[in-house]
C-alpha cells in the first residue's frame, strides 16, 4: 500500500508540474499584455510601461519567472518591487495589485464544501436508489426509480435551483437559502446553507449513479462467486452487500473518479445559482478582467485538488479490490 | 444425525431408504421464447459414502438437477415439480430459510471455475470460515482455526500463511483444493462436485479426485460428480447416471456404464474418447449432430434424430414413443436387450480398444 501511494504522490507531481508549465507558457502566447492592462493613463509614455514591465518582473525570461513562480509557492519569494510575498505565494492581481492567496483561501472553502457535500449527496441517493432497484429488480420500485433518476438527468442546475429554493426556502420554510460556509466560526449556519446546494447539485448525477449501480449489482449477482457464496448457506442479504455490493463498488469508484472533474464542473454552476462566492465565480471573474495570475492559481489549485481526490479514489480502489495492490 | 424439521407428509419406507432420492424431478424456465425442460423426469438415489457420477454433454440438464437439489435457481422464472428428499426431508418447495440452514451445512457444492467461483475481494480463509460461522456459531477466532486445518487437511502447504492469501494468489489446483476446503469445512453429509477438474490440468485432476475420494473414506459423506468426462467417473464412481437432453437415458453401476453399456447414447460418449493406445490414423468417432434444443425436444426418444440404430427398432416407434427407463439397472432405449447386447458386441466394443 505505501509504495502504491508512494508511486501515486510522485506521478501526482510530475502531473501537476507538467499542467502549472502549460498553463503559465500558454498565457505567454496569449495576446493580452499585462503591463498595458495595467498602466491606465499612462500607457502613451513608453517609459511608465517598461517601469510596469520591470515592476511584474515580465523583463526576465520566461523560464526564470516560472522558476520563482513555483518556487514561491512553496518557500514565498520578494517580488520584483521589493515588496515580500509568504507562502505559498502566488503572485498579485493583475486587475488590483492585490495579493492572491488571500482571495483564494477566502474562497476554496465553499467550492470544496460543495464538490464534497455534493458528492456524498448523490453517492448516497444514486447509490442507495440503485441498490433498491437491484433489490427489487423488475417490480414496481425499480421501474419507478428508473423514471425518477431519468427526470433527474434531464433536469439542469440552474433549472432546479431556482425551483428548489423557491420551494423549500420561500413557501415550505424547510431550508435556508445557500450561503458560504464559515466552518471554523459557525458550523451550525455553514452546513444549514449548504444542504440545498448540495442537494440540487446533486440531481444531476443520480440518475447516471442510480443506472450504473443497478446494472453493476444485477451483473455482480449473476456472478459465479455469488452462487458460490449463496451455496454455502450465506443468506441473500449477506451476498448482497457483502459480496455483490463489495464488487460493484470497485466499479462505483471508478465511475467517480473520471467523473471529479464534471462535480468541480457543477460545483461553479451551483455556485453561480445560489449566489455563492467561491472558486467557480472567482475563475469567470477573472477570465472577463484578463487577470492572469488569478486564472492561473485558480487553475493550479482546482487540478491540484482532482489530482489528489484522485489519489484518493485510486487508494480506494485499492482497498476494495486486493487484486489491484500487487499489480 | 441431527434430526431435523420433520416434513409434512412421513416419506414412504422405500424413500426413506435412502440418503438421497431424487423422484420425478422436472425443472423448466420460462424464457422468452417458451419453456425450457431443462430437467424432464429424473429419477435417481444415492447413499451415504457412496458417490454418483452424472455424465452428460453440455446442456443435459446435469448441472440443473443439481443447483435444483441445493434451491440455487432464480426463483422467479424457474419452476421446479417432482420430489427431493434428503435424509427425508422434502427439498422441493422447501422455504429459503429452511434451505440457507441446509446449504453449506448439510449439502455443500465444489463448482467448475475455482478462478470465478471464489470471491475476489475476500480472503480464502475468510471465505473458508465464513459458513463455519453461520452454521456452527463459531467465533471468528475458531472459525479461522478451522479454516487452517480445512486448509492442511486438503493438502495446502503452510495452511497457517495461505489462509490469508487471496484466490489470485492461488494456483488453479490450489484453489480447487480450497473450494474443496469451503465445500467440507461443516462436515456435510453430501457434496455436489460440479465438474470439479474440468478447468485444471490431467495431473491435478487426479490429485484432486484422490482428495475427493480420501475425505471421503474419512468422513462418509455421499458425492455426486458432475462431469462429461468418462474417465474421471471410472476411478471414482459406485453408480452412473447417463443424462441425456434433462432425461435419465441409462443407469448402472460403474462397472455396466463402462463394461456393458446398452443405452446409443452411452456408446457414443465412450466412442468419443481419445485413447493413448489407439491408432494414430485412426479418427475419433464422435456423436454426430448436436443436442437438441430443449425449447422444443424431439419427440419419442429425445436422441432419435442422432441415433444410428433406429431401423433397427420396429416402426417409428423411436419417433413417437418415449423409451421409459426402468427401475435399477437398465436404459431408455426401444432396442430389445439381444439387440443392444450384440450391437454393443459386435460394433462398439472393437471400436473401444
């Protein structure tokens, strides 16, 4: 297991390191300058401009700012104009010379609530919504379930959330409407604004979930290992969360893991629908003021973040399925 | 013996006789296209330390009978007649409680692929222990005790190590030997082996045969072997049941299948047998045609359409009347017993040799 995550951690690395040059060489070919981005007034001085230039540090080549960029993030570095910048620093606002980390951490929180709370939500329903129908395969509760999660698939986000909020925040009084979480000074408040959210982000994957894990567990009890343990006595519901349940999951997991990137994916549309202030805004924010540096550290972070659930789902699997350890 | 629940009706002296009977067993399933008969009249005993081999080609209904005995088959398109009675309980229509309290404790089941038939995810020895468990109210301490000494006594080296393997971490032999371990770790009174050494090499197959056969002698438990292989039956078998398309087309001892077989059938699965000593130019001679459908078996007697004796049977009588196959030795055929005798004589046995 630890030269598996041992293996997994370095792969991690040369990935992440691979996407941060990527990115940061790819803003290099995009036509937008930054220096005339920000000189305001002033741009018809050429002098002022190359000032701006020395100031950002756009003077030294490309790579030497990729170096102290990366290595900022780990140690903090002293910008160009002289002025320090902790770790993990990356950078300052082009739009309002404003230190990034800051707004980043005031932000992932509610994202990473939402990818979370999001993904238990539908992991629960879906999951739990396809093991009934496999339970109850061909009766009324597995065509019934079937028609639901197919509604839940054709629905969107932005559809349902105005809907659900009229609903259960307006009329039934049962939910408070979304609101970013503040988890150290009030858990109580930060989880009661996320339920809705998550719930309604949620709709989306159940029915894909609630599918696959009904076909999965319909497969794993033909399985001739399932006769196999049904022929020693085992009872039927034994079999069917120990041993179907335990090789469906393998699959489920899978299933979660190449879908990570579609849950920060509907995370930033949630985010939009509810009127919360995380990553999601943050990144279309700064995509409509051309302010680089933040494109790209909201960039690093949310790979950064996919890569290491990832990993996760990876141990995981791992943990469900022996055979995989060895190999 | 443990008694158990008394079935509703007494079974009759004659039942009762034996540890198994198995009277008028028919198993159809409903499928789309119309009911299969996949079992069709069968009728079989079996006694304790004794072990019965049931041959037949894929599809004969062989492997049907038996996960019929144990209640294995999907209840709800499979319906199943006749009657089962072990060790005098009645196992047709018996509930799945009653069922799940007999599997694995008094009737266990060593199937084909040991590679499928184990569970991936668990250890052997857990799943060794885990019916020890459930039926002996052993705790998890005693019940992998158990499995170790399952494990030795099936001939697994360092048991105490290899209970914590996983199935892929086992050779095939080895893996049969632990689903052999599993099948015999309560003590059971019978043991289904369905195709036990199909899936492994000639030289693990008799190892596991001689397993079969010592722990046998050990603790008394009747077997059925299910197989298509002649050969296997020949050194471990006291009777033989010959199925053909879900019906009994003959039945004997070991010794009449082999030495005396009467039933087409029966002389086209020895004829089918490659022999080291026979001629090298000389071609097999297999059974031509193939298995009937049995969505719709031929009427009369079901191997009518690939027998090669049918002329010899007055009429279409072969055709149109199903041969019955007597009670003991005997089989389902409408040739006299001269004929089959000199066919037998005459055709195939120079064939055999």
């Amino acid at each position: 297991m630890l030269r598996f995550l041992t293996r997994r951690v370095l792969g991690a690395i040369v990935i992440l390191v691979a996407i941060s040059a990527v990115t940061y060489f790819l803003f290099f070919v995009l036509p937008a300058n930054p220096a005339e981005l920000a000189c305001g007034k002033n741009c018809a001085n050429p002098d002022v401009v190359h000032a701006i230039k020395i100031r950002m540090g756009l003077d030294q080549p490309i790579y030497a700012q990729y170096w102290h960029y990366m290595t900022g993030i780990f140690t903090g570095r002293t910008m160009p104009d002289g002025q320090h910048c902790p770790a993990p620093c990356f950078g300052y606002s082009f739009a309002d010379s404003q230190m990034i980390w800051p707004e980043l951490k005031d932000r992932y929180p509610t994202t990473l609530s939402l990818a979370l709370g999001g993904s238990a939500a539908f992991l629960i329903i879906g999951v739990g919504l396809g093991m009934l129908s496999a339970w109850q395969q061909g009766k009324t509760f597995d065509r019934v379930a079937s028609s639901i999660s197919l509604l839940g698939n054709s629905v969107q986000i932005y559809f349902i959330g105005p809907l659900a909020i009229a609903l259960f925040v307006n009329n039934l009084g049962w939910l408070k409407n979304g609101s970013d979480p503040t988890w150290t000074s009030n858990p109580g408040a930060s989880l009661n604004g996320l339920i809705l959210p998550c719930l309604v982000m949620s709709v989306i994957f159940w029915s894909n979930y609630s599918r696959q894990t009904r076909s999965l567990m319909v497969e794993q009890l033909s399985e001739d290992h399932i006769r196999t343990a049904r022929a020693k006595g085992m009872g039927s519901k034994y079999v069917f969360y120990r041993y179907a349940l335990r090789g469906a999951a393998a699959s489920i997991i899978t299933i979660f893991g190449i879908d990570l990137g579609s849950v920060f994916g509907g995370a930033i549309i949630t985010e939009a629908t509810f009127n919360l202030h995380g990553l999601g805004t943050l990144a279309v924010e700064s995509v409509n003021k051309e302010d680089l540096p933040m494109e790209m550290a909201v960039m690093l972070f949310s790979a950064s973040a996919i890569v290491i659930f990832n990993i996760v789902v990876d141990a995981a699997y791992a943990l469900i399925d022996p055979r995989i350890r060895l190999a | 013996m443990t008694t158990l629940t008394k079935p509703e009706a007494e079974p009759t002296p004659q039942e009762s006789e034996h540890f198994l009977s198995v009277r008028d067993l028919y198993v159809q399933f409903a499928t789309e296209d119309g009911i299969v008969k996949a079992v069709d009249g069968l009728s079989f005993d079996l006694d304790r330390g004794q072990t019965l081999g049931i041959v037949g080609e894929s599809g004969s209904g062989k492997s049907v009978t038996n996960l019929a005995v144990l209640g294995l088959h999907n209840p709800r398109n499979t319906t199943i007649t006749g009657d089962i009675i072990l060790d005098g309980q009645e196992l047709t229509g018996a509930s799945d409680r009653t069922l799940e309290k007999l599997r694995g404790k008094k009737m266990a089941m060593v199937f084909q692929d040991s590679l499928t038939a184990l569970s991936p995810y668990y250890t052997v020895g857990r799943q060794i222990a885990e019916p020890y468990m459930k039926h002996m109210g052993a705790s998890k301490k005693e019940a992998r005790a158990r499995a170790i000494e399952m494990l030795a006594r099936v001939g697994i080296p360092q048991p105490q190590t290899r209970v914590d393997d996983f199935p892929h971490q086992f050779s095939g032999g080895m893996r049969q030997r632990a689903m052999i371990a599993m099948a015999l770790v309560c003590d059971p009174d019978l043991v289904i082996a369905d195709e036990p050494t199909t899936a492994l090499d000639v030289t693990v197959q008799a190892q596991i045969l001689d397993l079969l056969k010592d722990l046998q002698q050990e603790t008394g438990t009747a077997i059925i072997l299910i197989t298509h292989d002649l050969g296997v039956i020949a050194n471990t078998a006291d009777d033989v049941v010959v199925m053909y398309a879900g019906r009994a087309v003959e039945r004997g001892t070991v010794r009449d299948i082999l030495k005396t077989p009467e039933h087409p059938y029966a002389w086209g699965l020895l004829g089918s047998i490659p022999r080291l000593s026979a001629d090298v130019d000389v071609p097999l001679a297999p059974i031509p045609g193939s298995p009937p459908s049995l969505l719709n078996p031929p009427s009369g007697c079901p191997f009518h359409t690939r027998c090669a004796f049918t002329d010899l049977v007055g009429g279409d009588r072969c055709s149109t009347e199903r041969p019955q196959l007597p009670a003991g030795r005997g089989s389902a055929c409408h040739l006299a017993q001269d004929q089959k005798r000199d066919i037998f004589i005459e055709q195939i046995q120079p064939r055999l040799r």
